[in-house]
C-alpha cells in the first residue's frame, strides 16, 4: 500500500511540474511581450519629442519631422496590440497560477501523504488548472 501511495505521489508531483512548467513558459512569454512593448513605446515617445524639437540652423530638418511620424504612429499601433492581447494581465494571470503550483507542489513534498491527502491534493490541483483555463476562456472572449 505504501508503494502505491509513494507512486501516486511521484505521479502526482510530475503532473504538477508538468504544468508548472507550461504556465511558467507563458508567464515568461507574456512578461516579455508586455515590458518589451512598454520599454519600447516609452523609447517611441522620447524619440518623437526630441525628433520634433531638434532643430538645425533654426529650422527643423523634414527628415526628422516625418520620422517622429512614423514612430508616433508606431506607438499607437504597439498600445492597440497591448490592449487586444493583453499582456500584462495575461502575465499576471501566469504568475498567480505558477505560485498556486509551487505552493502546491512544496505541500506534497513536505508533507506525510496519505491515501485521503493525495486525494485532495489532486484536487487542489485540478481546481488550479479549471481556474488557469477559466482565464484563459475569460481572455479569449474579451477579444470577440
């Protein structure tokens, strides 16, 4: 019998560092798309004013004024693609689900499981997984 626990367990925390893994994986993809658009929409922004102010022999250069244009116009474009695919709230979404799994998984490794605590953390986890793809769902659907 405690072989079979001792297996059910090492499925178990498998299963949860599968999971893990995946929501980490879109964690760190969303983070990344969310800071580098604000990195680079900031950078945008300071060009624009300095392109627009940058004057040569008290007029400014055409050269310059139409590529502060273009990156305003970039700017725009970069906030719209932040706001549709949203992100930022997709990587805090990420965050909350890889801290539940990392909790979870630290429960079952310090803990004495039993056949009744296995049970319950199993479910634990699949309540975390229903709650990651609820959001998921939720994001989808903004986009509709």
């Amino acid at each position: 019998m405690d072989e079979i626990i001792t297996n059910n367990r090492q499925s178990l925390l498998i299963e949860v560092e599968n999971n893990l893994e995946k929501y980490d994986n879109r964690k760190d993809l969303n983070r990344a798309f969310a800071v580098g658009i604000r990195v680079t929409t900031s950078l945008l922004g300071a060009a624009v004013a300095v392109l627009l102010g940058w004057k040569y022999e008290s007029k400014p250069l055409e050269w310059m004024t139409n590529l502060a244009l273009v990156f305003g116009a970039s700017i725009s474009v970069m906030n719209s693609i932040d706001t549709f695919f949203s992100f930022s709230s997709r990587w805090t979404h990420y965050k909350g689900i890889c801290t539940q799994l990392i909790f979870l998984k630290k429960d079952i490794k310090n803990e004495l499981v039993g056949k009744e605590t296995l049970s319950l953390y199993k479910t634990r986890l699949d309540d975390i997984i229903t709650e990651a793809k609820k959001g998921e769902i939720e994001f989808h659907n903004k986009r509709r």
